[in-house]
C-alpha cells in the first residue's frame, strides 16, 4: 500500500477533493498538514473508503479546475490578488449591507441574525487588515527574491527578518478567520435557510456562502502552497 499523503496534498492537485473534506468537516485550509490516514484513525473514519471516493471524483467527468500547484510564484500571487484580495474588498461592504438589512428586517424573528453580522463585521475587519499586511510585506518581499534571483543579485533582508516570522503572523490571521467561519457556520445552520425565507434571506446567505468558500480557497492557497514557496525562494540566499 502506498504512504498514506498529506490532506492538503489531495487538495493541492485536485481543487475538487475540497468538496469531500468539506462535507466531512476536514479542515484542509488551516490544518492541512495533517497525514489523511491519521485523520481518518482520530475522526473514526473509513480510510479506504474515502481514498475511494477521492479516486472516484479524480477520474470524474467534473471539469477539473485550474492546477494551482503549476501556477509559477508570480501567477500565484497575481491569482490570489484578484480572485481573493479584490474579491474580498468588493465582496465585503456588499455583504455587510445585506446582512444590516436581514438583522433590522428578520432580526426579531431569527435573533441568530444578529450575531452572525456581529461576527461577519468582525471577521470582516481583520480580513481587510490581513490583506493589506501580506500586500505590503510579504508579496513584494517573494517579488524582490525573484527580481533578485532572476538578476542574479543580492537581497537585503527585509524588515520582519525572515519568511519565518511573516508566516507566523499571517497563519495565525488565518487560524482567526477559520474560527470565524466555524462560528458563522454553526449559527447559520450550514447555510440553511428556512423554507418560509425572504428572497433577501436567501440571496444574503447564499453569498455568505460563496464568500466563507472563497476564504477557504484563498487561505489554502496560501498555507498550503504560496508560503511553501517563500521559504523556499528565501533558502536560495544566505540571510544574515
């Protein structure tokens, strides 16, 4: 039998597979370093049979999205800026509005409202904040490495020191996001609507959906694949 791989390895190869972690609740976003055959030993959960059903939808006729695991460093980046940083910036203020709407309008009728917008706006805020710290520290930093080795050049070390100590930072920004959308999830019952809902309590939580799943994607990609590549770019230089 072949060594069991890594959850965000399957992820990393086949966007698709996050459709199965998510429906059996396996965080492949933040804890994707986990060995899928260990997991399945600690949730009780049949190995083969999920390796089953990773194969099944692998040789599936589901069109296959983009392989982010190709992407050079710079067609990382320059993806996750617009289908996630600017995707959040537009994204955001729209849903906040949405959501004030829902608390004043259904808010007495499902007081959950409520707290959902007051973890949403929270949520919301520091996501903005983390943005707006990779964009200026660690993004030009990855930049100037290529710059530098394409050029065969020298790097000064930059103001946080190390890739070590940047990463710190934005993977526990990420473990503060994935907090929140477990939090939203549950008060929100999956998502779920109820079957007398308002067309604007469909439509917002259908976009509190498509937004949480764009969060997942984006902190994947970088957890599990753009800070890898950092520390590996950093590694080509002897940083004092």
């Amino acid at each position: 039998m072949k060594p069991s791989k890594t959850v965000a390895h399957y992820v990393c190869r086949d966007y698709r597979i996050a459709e199965i972690f998510s429906k059996l609740s396996i965080d492949f976003y933040c804890k994707g370093d986990v060995l899928l055959e260990q997991l399945c030993m600690e949730r009780n959960l049949n190995y083969e049979a999920l390796i089953q059903e990773i194969h099944a939808v692998q040789n599936s006729s589901i069109p296959l999205p983009l392989k982010y695991h190709e992407f050079s460093v710079e067609e990382l980046i320059e993806y996750i800026l617009v289908f996630h940083h600017d995707y959040s910036r537009q994204v955001i203020p729209l849903l906040l509005e949405k959501l004030k709407e829902l608390v004043q309008t259904e808010g007495t009728k499902y007081p959950e409202l409520e707290r959902i917008y007051d973890f949403f706006k929270i949520s919301a805020y520091e996501l903005l904040c983390h943005i707006e710290k990779e964009e200026d520290t660690l993004f030009p930093y990855i930049r100037q490495m290529i710059h530098a080795l394409n050029a065969n050049e020298t790097i000064q070390q930059p103001s946080f020191r190390t890739v070590d100590n940047s990463l710190i930072k934005l993977r526990a920004d990420h473990d503060t996001e994935s907090n929140f959308i477990a939090m939203i999830y549950e008060l929100s019952h999956g998502f779920q609507t109820p079957s007398n809902a308002s067309i604007n309590y469909i439509e917002t939580f259908e976009m509190l959906h498509e937004f949480h799943e764009n969060i997942k994607k984006h902190i994947h990609l970088e957890n599990n694949l753009l800070f890898g590549y950092a520390k590996e770019l950093e590694d080509c230089f002897t940083i004092f």
